[in-house]
C-alpha cells in the first residue's frame, strides 16, 4: 500500500493544526500553506474532505479558518488516511475462499495475505494520534521505531 500525496499532506496539514492549537482559535488556509510548504489550492480540497469526515471544522469570515473538531488525542493517523484516501487496503482483490474450494491455483493464499499485510498497515496507523505525532516532533517522546516480531 502506497499512502498517497492527499494522504501525506492531510496529515502535515493536522500536525500543523496540532502544533499550533495552544495559540487558539481558527487558523486560515493561507497560514497552514504558509507553515506546511504545501499548496494552497490542494490544501483546500484536503480540508474540505477532512471538514467532512469531521476531522475538522471551520469557520467563515474574518479570523476564519479551521479548528480540530476533536482533541489529538482521539485523531488517529488512520482515521486521516480513511477520509481523503478511503479504505486502507494493499489493493482491491476481494475476499479469498476460507473454505478449501479455492480453484483458481491456490491464489486466495495469496489475496489472504493481501488482506493481511492492509490489517498490519490499519493496525500500525492506528497506533499514532495526532498528540502522540506532535509530542515526537516537539522532541517530548522518542522517535517511531519498527519493532521486529
């Protein structure tokens, strides 16, 4: 599975957010382009499509812009990932036959392990919140680190 660029950039564009949500208040779309290096236009979209996922919300006018819609904490890398990009999946191959009657070579072994590698993907991406990602990158907890089975 690839995360995409929407996917990257939906996720720097909340670290932002996270970083900076002891300032208060709605930070306009121009400030996070500005902070994230990102571009404009594509980050309106992203946000949008986070706005409804209820990732965040926003707010019209002068001082406008957006806000978390929930605490860090409770925003998990996976739940970012899922609504610009969809489903965290290794690809769409469908569901093996569990049952032996597989007739096409033995291959849904290899759609289970497909399956399988998507779930590992969901699980690790689930284990990072927004709070957790912005203490690493204020240097408050160590660094991700791939524990080997």
């Amino acid at each position: 599975m690839r995360i995409s660029t929407r996917g990257d950039y939906a996720c720097r564009a909340l670290l932002s957010l996270a970083l900076h949500i002891e300032e208060g208040g709605p930070t306009s779309v121009r400030d996070i382009a500005e902070r994230t290096a990102l571009p404009q236009p594509y980050l309106e979209q992203i946000l949008l499509a986070l706005k409804g996922a209820g990732i965040v919300r926003s707010k019209r006018g002068v001082g406008g812009g957006y806000v978390l819609a929930r605490e860090p904490a409770a925003i998990m890398l996976s739940d970012i990932i899922s609504a610009v990009d969809g489903p965290i999946t290794v690809g769409d191959f469908g569901e093996p036959h569990q049952d032996g009657s597989c007739d096409h070579e033995g291959q849904c072994v290899l759609l289970e392990i497909w399956n399988q590698a998507g779930a590992h993907m969901r699980q690790h991406l689930d284990g990072y919140s927004l709070a957790s990602i912005t203490s690493i990158a204020n240097g408050e907890s160590p660094w991700p680190v791939l524990h080997e089975h």
